[in-house]
C-alpha cells in the first residue's frame, strides 16, 4: 500500500532516505534521491514539483509577511 507522502511542504524534518538525521527542504531531498536512483523523466518531473511547492509556499510567505496577503 503506497501512501501520498507529502502533503504539506516542510522545511526541515525527517527524510525518508536518512534515519539518522533531517533534511532542509526534506520533500526536495526525498525526491532528487528517488530520482537519482530510478532515474527517469516522470521522477525528474517530481523534483521539478516539489520545488515548484517550495518556492510558492516561501512566496505566498512572503506576501503574508509584507501584508500583501490577507
């Protein structure tokens, strides 16, 4: 039974390819890992998304932050 992993985009925290420390950015680390090791385009697509979810994230932050956001 395969779970959807990564609901909500994390800056720091545990990586599922590290038992023994954390990753920043640990939804970016997790899939450039898998990536790297099956190494075909639909999970090179999935790095691509989960830092496209970083960045949005940090810019809608961002917003918040500057009142540009309500």
């Amino acid at each position: 039974c395969q779970t959807h992993w990564k609901e909500i985009t994390q800056i720091y925290g545990p990586s599922l390819h590290n038992d023994y420390g954390a990753e920043i950015y640990p939804g970016i680390d997790d899939a450039i890992q898998t990536a790297k090791r099956t190494n075909t385009s639909e999970s090179w697509q999935a790095v691509q998304n989960e830092i496209h979810r970083v960045a949005r994230v940090i810019n809608q932050a961002a917003l918040v932050l500057t009142g540009g956001l309500t």
